[in-house]
C-alpha cells in the first residue's frame, strides 16, 4: 500500500541522515535500500540517483561487496526500467565482486526489493 511505502522511504531517509556522520558504510546500505523502494513503487529516476551515490560511496570506501551489492542494486532497477544494457552491463560488474567477496546469497536474493 502507499502509505506503507511512504513510511518506508521516511525512515529510510530518516536512517540516511543518522547514518551520514555516525557510520558511513550503514550510508551505502540505506542509500541502496532508498533506491530499491523506488524502483518497487516505479520511481526510477529518484531509485537511479540514490542507487549511483550508493555505488559511489561504496567505490570512495573500496568495499568490493558493498560496491557489488549496490551496482546489483542499480543493475535490477535498470532492468525493471527496461533498460536492458546498462542492467546486463550492471550484473557482470557485479558478480565478479560478489562472488570475491563470497557473497553468494546476494548473487541470488540480492534482486528482492523491500
């Protein structure tokens, strides 16, 4: 429902503003999570941009298994969007991290939104 959604993305935000100066690798994690439940709720741009910060700040930090788990992330958007080369191009970036990191639960339930 919307209400459920919309509460959703105000405790996440609600989060990212917490998470900004405390723990900056909860950040990626939020971020990510931001731009999941717009893509479930069809908001693709919005889910992009917080999706490309999420890499981005997972990439300054070199966490190859947060950076894999975010371009996932982006990746599934892409693909719900209907862009099917950026999401191809977004699941091979990805796997390679994933499967570095041995993030295997992520490779197969990391598509799931929240």
């Amino acid at each position: 429902s919307v209400s459920y959604i919309d509460s959703s993305l105000f405790y996440l935000k609600q989060g990212l503003k917490a998470s900004e100066n405390v723990d900056i690798i909860n950040t990626v994690y939020v971020l990510n999570n931001i731009g999941k439940t717009y893509t479930y709720i069809g908001k693709f741009d919005s889910a992009i941009a917080y999706q490309i910060l999420s890499v981005k700040l997972a990439t300054k930090l070199k966490a190859q298994q947060d950076i894999g788990k975010s371009v996932l992330g982006l990746a599934y958007t892409y693909l719900k969007n209907g862009n099917f080369e950026m999401a191809l191009n977004g699941f091979l970036q990805a796997e390679p991290l994933l499967l570095e990191a041995h993030s295997f639960e992520e490779i197969i339930g990391g598509l799931e939104t929240p």
